[in-house]
C-alpha cells in the first residue's frame, strides 16, 4: 500500500528553494516566500509548517539573517504556509500566482512593521510612515522573487508529478 503521507518530491523541491537562498542574490529577491507558499500548498501535515521554519533557522546564521524583526519574518513565512494550505488541490497559475502576490504583500506588511518596531524609527505615525516609504525600494524584488519561485516551484512539481512520481500528482477538480 502507498504511503499517501510520503512526498519525495514536493519535500526534494522545499529544501532546493531553501538551499537557493545560499546563493548570491540581490535584496529582497530570496525564493523563501515562494517555498513557503509552495510547502504549504504540497507538502502534508505538520511537515508543512515545520519544514520551512527549520531551514530558515538553519540557513539563516549562513546568510546573516538575524535580527530584531525575525519573530515576525518567520510569523510571515507561516502565513504562505496557510495561504498556500488553500492551493491543496489546485493547479490554476491564476490562483496559484495571486496567491504569491497576497504572499508577498502581507510579507512587505508584516516585515515592515517589525522593522518599524525594532529599529530606529519613531513610534509615531510619521515614522510608521516613513519605515513603510523607506521600505517600498524593496517591495519589487520581493514580488518578483515570490512569482518566479514560486512558477518554477510548482511548476517543476506539476511536471515531476506527472512524469517521475505519479503518486504526487495533485488531484484535478471539477
């Protein structure tokens, strides 16, 4: 009988998007959002949640990722594992793709307020403001960052399910 829990390929695809976030990148344009959608949407269960926070704790002290704002990058992160948990059984590059741009705009929302709290500026309206203003250079690369990952993510899944490892192929619905 078919272990239906097990996801060789949706877990290989998770830790390939984790492990990119090694390579030299540019700011803001990290595959984390998008892997994090895509865990939440193929991977089962608790494997979902957990398997995006522990390779972030693990990449994040090789890549310099520690800071005050944290608790919230990783609230974050969480947040596209549920959003994602909503694309279960869905192929649709529309939903799919909203969702990685809902994905990014609560990212930008909830990254920046943590920024605003933690970090030098005023906690008065102004410097709500001016955290937010500041931060909008680097709202593009998180954005395109999210939809491309996110493509190859689920895309490499779409493909691999239907050629390599059948078992993972998501169910069509009416």
């Amino acid at each position: 009988m078919e272990n239906v829990n097990r996801r060789p390929l949706a877990l290989a695809l998770t830790v390939a998007g984790a492990l990119a976030r090694l390579a030299p990148h540019p700011w803001n344009f990290a595959p984390v959002g998008g892997m994090s959608l895509f865990a939440g949407a193929r991977l089962r269960g608790w494997q979902a949640y957990l398997l995006p926070i522990v390779l972030m704790a693990v990449t994040d002290p090789l890549v310099g990722g520690y800071s005050r704002a944290t608790p919230l990058i990783y609230l974050s992160f969480m947040i596209n594992v549920w959003i994602g948990r909503r694309l279960r059984k869905s192929e649709s590059p529309l939903r799919i793709g909203a969702a990685a741009m809902l994905c990014s705009v609560q990212f930008f929302l909830l990254s920046n307020f943590g920024t605003w709290l933690a970090f030098g500026y005023a906690h008065t309206w102004a410097g709500f403001v001016q955290c937010y203003t500041m931060a909008l250079p680097f709202f593009a690369p998180t954005l395109v960052s999210d939809l491309l990952t996110t493509g190859v993510l689920f895309g490499l899944h779409a493909w691999l399910s239907r050629r390599v490892y059948t078992p993972e192929r998501v169910p069509q619905t009416a």
